[in-house]
C-alpha cells in the first residue's frame, strides 16, 4: 500500500512513520508543513528511508495538495497534520481555523478527485482515515462515564472547535459524495518526540533544570494518557481493517489527575536523577488556571479494542519511565529546541523560527544514535 500520511513529522505523526517503515510494508509519502513543532529528526531511521518520502507542503495549498496526489497516486489518506496545543489556540485561533478546518477541507477535495480517478479494483480498498482528539466531547464530570464512538459532540476550546469541525467535514463528505473515510478519536498521547511546551515533556525538563513545575489550578484536572507508540501500532490497524464510516475511539485506560502526572514525573526523576537540593515534588507551583479549562476526559475503547484486536500495551507508569529515559538520554535535541525559543524570545523572533535554525544542527546527534550521559 502507499499511503499519503500528512503531519508524519509530528509526535504522533512521526510515531506513525516509524511503525509504518519498522512493523510494515507500506511506502509513505509524509506531507509536512514543517512548522515549530515539526522534526525531521523524529523520523529516525526513516529519515532517508527507501520507503519514505518527505513532501514539504501545506494541506491548506489546494494545488500542492492536488500536485501530490496526482504524483504519487496513494491507496488511502491518513490525515494527522494539525495544530493541536490549546494555549496557543486560545492566544491565536486563526492558525488553527486555517490548518484544521480549511487544511482538512482542501485535502477532502483533493482525495475526493483522486478518489474518483481510481479503477474499480482499487476504489474498494481507499481510506480517508481522519485522526481527532477526545476533545471534542466536551468535558466529563467526576462520575460521568467516559467518552465513547456515540457521545454527543461539545468542543469548548478554539482547538477543540476547529478539530469537532474537521471530523464534522469528513463525515460529511463520506455521506455526501461517498468518499469513504473513517474518523479516530484518541486521548492525551505521551512518549519520545513530543515537543517541550505539552505538559509531560515541559515538567520533566522544568524538573532536570531545577525550575518550577507549574500547575493549572489544585491539579484535579484529569486525563486518559496513552503511551504514543501504542497509538501508532493503533492507528495502523484502523487504516488497514477499519470499516469505512466507522469511528474509533482509541484510549490507554489510564486516567491521572494533572498532580498525579506531575508528581510521578518528580518521583521517577528522583530515581533516576537525584538532585541535591532534594525531592523534585518542591518546585511545584500552583498557577491560575487557563480559560475554559475542561474538567475531565476519558475515552472508554472497549468498542474499538474489540473491533481491532488491540489493547494499549503499555501502563502509565511504564510508558512514563520510557518517556522519561528517553529525554534523560537525548539532551542534545530538546536542549537545542529550548535555546531557540529562549533566542527567538530575546531577539522578537517566533520559537517555530528559532527552531528551524537548530533542525539541521540537532539532526545529527539525534539520528545517529549518539546518546548523552545522564548527569
């Protein structure tokens, strides 16, 4: 199969590509914006990989999106490419209307010509699979059950609206021009890769530096974390046996409020890292919480685990140690990452253009297997 999977330098995105080229026999045309959170040295070994092809587009270009198919003439869509931090959505939502909203409707026109190009021995076996996030749902109370294929839609954020849009739109042209699609909705994903303003990787650094940990309101805010890998191998299984018009909630079954995250990341540093002024849980800070900050989510998979023949692997705490040793193990990448958003702040640039500057020379240390010591 040939896939055109867009975002593949992403977190989850790259995860994806690195499952694909490891675990399959699939080519991947990776189309990529490249914007601040991208990195081309997440694709690890499928970084010049015979059967990875690296596109630098936007989703959003109707010609380039049009270019691509009609170059490299895909069996299925996986559609990952968004802007998916909700601080950032709410300090500026036009990014996000543009890349999730009118990103996915361009790249829906472009399949939906391509689709219709395709003989009928091949028509049978497309995919337009549409990854989205649990957010959408809106927010849980404590007791409510978790979110499952059939809860009723509730966005609260700019992020979350723009993405309730895009799978809206993919439905949409399923049942209005039969283009056949497939949407997956998944909870807060963790793991290798993923860049430092998300919370995981922010309070492990933070922690590393001796900086304060903050913490939005008491800390109560909860969520169903999955180990990112464990996503990928996922998502690949919707893409190859997932019936077309179906949803897929995806879930870890690990639900943790913020505190507890933030403290397990302090005790396993702890372990790992003892630091001399002592237990890491003291930089805790309490900070006041953001707008709209929904309560709770959580994704019940039972469904989809059935229907998939899968279940995440990895426990929370299992999945945190990896994450963990893996940021203690590649200090040159997210070193290098923190320095450009801490030049690009000093010099009035944007972080995502600092870090352009930093890509080309943290790709070597990354992906040659090179590994710093842990202090």
């Amino acid at each position: 199969m040939k896939l055109l999977l867009t975002g593949g330098c992403g977190f989850i995105g790259s995860a994806v590509v690195r499952h694909l080229l490891r675990r399959t026999g699939h080519v991947v045309v990776n189309v990529d914006k490249m914007t601040y959170a991208a990195s081309e040295d997440a694709l690890e070994d499928g970084f010049g990989h015979n059967r990875h092809l690296l596109v630098k587009a936007d989703i959003a270009d109707a010609a380039s999106m049009r270019q691509v198919f009609d170059t490299h003439d895909p069996d299925a869509v996986m559609h990952l490419a968004a802007e998916s931090h909700v601080d950032r959505s709410i300090d500026g939502p036009a990014d996000f209307v543009q890349t999730n909203v009118v990103g996915t409707f361009t790249l829906l026109e472009a399949a939906r010509r391509h689709y219709a190009t395709l003989g009928a021995d091949r028509k049978p076996g497309f995919r337009f699979h549409h990854v989205s996030t649990d957010e959408v749902f809106g927010a849980l109370g404590h007791d409510d059950p978790p979110f499952t294929e059939t809860t009723a839609y509730d966005p609260r954020s700019p992020y979350s609206a723009t993405k309730a849009a895009s799978d809206h739109l993919v439905r949409a042209w399923s049942h209005t021009y039969g283009l056949p699609t497939i949407v997956s909705n998944t909870c807060n994903n963790y793991g290798p890769w993923q860049f430092p303003e998300k919370l995981i990787p922010l309070v492990t650094l933070n922690a590393l530096d001796g900086k304060p940990l903050p913490v939005y309101g008491d800390g109560s805010n909860m969520r169903d974390w999955l180990f990112v890998e464990d996503h990928a191998e996922a998502l690949v299984r919707v893409l190859e046996s997932g019936v077309a018009g179906h949803t897929y909630a995806i879930g870890g079954r690990q639900p943790r409020t913020n505190l507890q995250v933030v403290k397990a990341i302090c005790a396993h540093l702890d372990r790992r890292v003892a630091d001399p002024a002592g237990p890491r849980e003291r930089l805790i800070r309490f900070v006041s919480d953001r707008p709209g900050h929904d309560f709770r989510y959580e994704i019940d998979p039972s469904r989809s685990e059935q229907a998939l023949d899968w279940k995440a692997p990895h426990d929370f705490e299992r999945g945190l140690a990896r994450t963990i040793d893996w940021y203690l193990s590649n200090r040159a990448w997210w070193e290098a990452l923190r320095a450009a958003k801490y030049a690009g702040e000093r010099l009035g640039t944007s972080d995502g253009e600092a870090a352009k500057a930093v890509r080309g020379a943290t790709r070597q240390g990354a992906t040659s297997g090179k590994k710093e010591p842990v202090a």
